[in-house]
C-alpha cells in the first residue's frame, strides 16, 4: 500500500506549512486598504427624546 509510506506526504506537508507561515502572511499583509477609517470624534451625540403620548 503506497499510501503507508510517509516519505512524500510528509515532505508535502512540511512545505505546505512552510508556505502558508512564512510565505504568504508578508505578501497578504503588505496589501493597503483604499478607505481607511476616519477618527470619530471623543463627543457622544445628543438625542433629542420623543415627548409623543403614546396611545
């Protein structure tokens, strides 16, 4: 049974982690976002509460 032999699997499996933890977050991570947040202002916002009877 070929599948029992571990020697490519495990090869495949170690570049395949290899890619996915030292490759690809750089590239991922130097992409900039074209909208980024504005800063809000510290301010709460004031309500203006109904005064409606509500019946």
């Amino acid at each position: 049974m070929p599948q029992l032999n571990p020697a490519p699997w495990l090869s495949i499996l170690v570049f395949s982690w290899f890619v996915f933890l030292f490759v690809i977050p750089p590239k991922v991570l130097n992409h900039s976002f074209m909208n980024e947040p504005a800063p809000q202002s510290a301010e709460k916002p004031k309500f203006n509460p109904w005064n409606w009877p509500w019946y």
